[in-house]
C-alpha cells in the first residue's frame, strides 16, 4: 500500500499517514512557465494499492479546478505506471454542490466530475459528509464510499454540554438529514432526548429568502450543524434566528471550513456561544485569530486513516467513525 498527499494537503496527509501507522509515499510536483505543471510519485507504484489524498477545496495558492487538474493529472501517471489499484481520498469533493439542474440548461458538476475520475482511472472515490448523498452515490459508476463526521460532532458536543438540553439544528431544508443522523448519534451517545429544528432557506439570483421556522429552541443549548461554511452567510442567519427566539447558547458545527475573509468576521458576533470545525478541507487555524477560545478543532485523519485501512484489506463496509 501506498498513501500520496498532494502539496496542498500535505498537512492532513501527514496527521492521516501517523494515524495509519504507514510513511506518506515521496512525489514531485513542479511547476512550468504558462501556468502548466507536472505531479508524479517518486517511488514505483506497479503492482501497488495507491492511495491519494487532496480535498478539492480553493484557496489563496490553488483553484479548485487547479487541484482537481493535478489531482487527476496524479491518478492517471499512477495507472500509466502499473498502480493495481488507485483510490482518491478527496475529503472535500469540488463542484458536488451542483449536482441537479434548477434552472434551465444547468450544468450537473457533480456527475462531470465523477465522469472525468473514471476517465483516467480511479478505482474508488472516498470523500467525507459530501454535500448530497444521494447524488453522489448515483453520480458515479466506479466504487464510492461517503465518510460521516456525526460520531466525531457528537462525541465533542457530549463532551461540551453535559447537563444541558440540547438542540441539533439544520440551517436549510437541504440539510435535515444531516442534522438528524446527528441527533440520533447524539441521543445515542447521552442517553438524553435531543431537540430538532430547521428553518427554511431559498436562494435565487444571489439573494436568500424564507420565514419558516421550526423547533422549540427556547432557553437550550442550540447547535447548528451544516456540511460546510464558505461565505458564513447560511450559519449566521440561522444563528441570528435561534438567538432571537430565546436560545440560551448557539454553536455552529460544519465539516468543511472554507472560510471567507468576511465569513470569519461575521461567525465572531456576540451571538456565537462556539464554532466547532473540521481539518478536511483548509487549515481553520487563521481563524482562530478572530474567534479565540470560541474555535474548536477536531481531525478527520483518524477517520480516513481508519477507511484506508479497511479498504485496503478489502473490508468495503465501512462508513465512518
């Protein structure tokens, strides 16, 4: 077995690597005038169980399309090369938010992407609380495996609310399911009857709309819980919302941490009890600047290491931590 972590996430490659008790495999990346460049290990990987990480999200250094290229660009030279076997671990998987046509003559990115992973290779898709699921695991014909983060949230919210009554909130109707199967974790997890609520959100042309609000929130502990946080925009109206109605303290908890410079600004209001994130996409650390103590981060790389392990020996039943 195998396991590369292309250069943007190397850091989570490394912390995956120590969780599997195994060595990250060496590669090159370089890169050439005009804005082309080369990705290919340094070791042979003929006959070998390759593993490759890097989540798909933008940042300052790379586009998304730029880490997928690479991305894609790496699995292909690993085939190419004899690779038995070539696994993408893409903890953030770009584009799969687009995954139906809402207006006419849509694109569907979500099965684009999957088109252009079985283009060159790829043996098997893993990523983690993957924006629709359903989507995801009809978009693609080679293996795919989806990883939850439900046990690793209500493991920290156990640990940070004993003794309060609690609430697991989804912040748009498209994350119910979401919020459920962490409610149920949860129940499982304190023996104690968890509250549910969500609001309703539509979004046309930029502009967010929608009054409907549901749950009992009142003087308990309210935890928002969505599958990411780019612009902030989503968490904090919903915080906004649990705050005016009487909760006692509101905590938002999301995988994917994508931060915009503005999104950061607005989740340390006054209202925010704590923001509870992920490593599975950009380092939260430049955050913690702004909100303290109030940030709380917690490491997929157990749950990965974890997957790659039972993947490797062949075990394909596996969902999560």
């Amino acid at each position: 077995m195998l396991l590369f972590a292309l250069n943007t996430s190397a850091k989570l490659g490394h912390a995956v690597a120590d969780a599997a008790g195994i060595q990250l495999a060496p590669h090159e990346e370089r890169e050439f005038a005009g804005g082309e460049h080369k990705t290919r290990p340094l070791q042979s990987v003929r006959g070998m169980d390759v593993y490759v990480l890097q989540s798909l999200n933008g940042d300052a250094n790379q586009t998304a399309n730029d880490k997928l290229c690479r991305l894609l660009f790496f699995i292909a030279a690993c085939r190419e090369n004899g690779a038995a076997r070539v696994t993408a671990i893409v903890p953030y998987l770009a584009y799969s938010r687009k995954d139906r046509q809402t207006k006419a003559r849509d694109p569907v990115t979500t099965r684009y992407v999957a088109m252009l992973f079985e283009a060159v290779g790829t043996d098997c898709v893993v990523t983690i609380d993957v924006h629709n699921l359903q989507a995801f695991q009809n978009a693609f014909r080679c293996s795919s495996l989806n990883l939850e983060t439900a046990s690793l949230f209500s493991a920290e919210i156990s640990k940070n609310s004993e003794k309060k009554q609690l609430v697991v909130f989804s912040p748009d109707a498209g994350g119910i399911k979401r919020a459920q199967l962490l409610r149920e974790k949860l129940s499982v997890m304190t023996g104690a009857d968890i509250g549910f609520g969500f609001m309703e959100k539509r979004r046309s042309s930029g502009v967010v709309s929608g009054d409907l609000f549901a749950g009992d929130i009142e003087g308990r502990s309210v935890w928002i819980v969505d599958d990411m946080i780019v612009g902030g925009g989503t968490m904090l109206r919903a915080a906004l919302a649990c705050h005016d109605r009487g909760a006692k303290e509101v905590h938002l908890a999301a995988t994917h941490a994508m931060f915009e410079e503005d999104a950061v600004r607005s989740l340390g209001c006054a209202e925010i009890t704590s923001v509870t994130l992920t490593d599975s996409a950009a380092d939260p650390m430049p955050a913690a600047e702004m909100l303290g103590e109030r940030l709380r981060i917690l490491s997929v790389a157990p749950t990965i290491a974890k997957a790659i392990l039972h993947l490797h020996s062949g075990v394909h039943t596996f969902r999560g931590a």
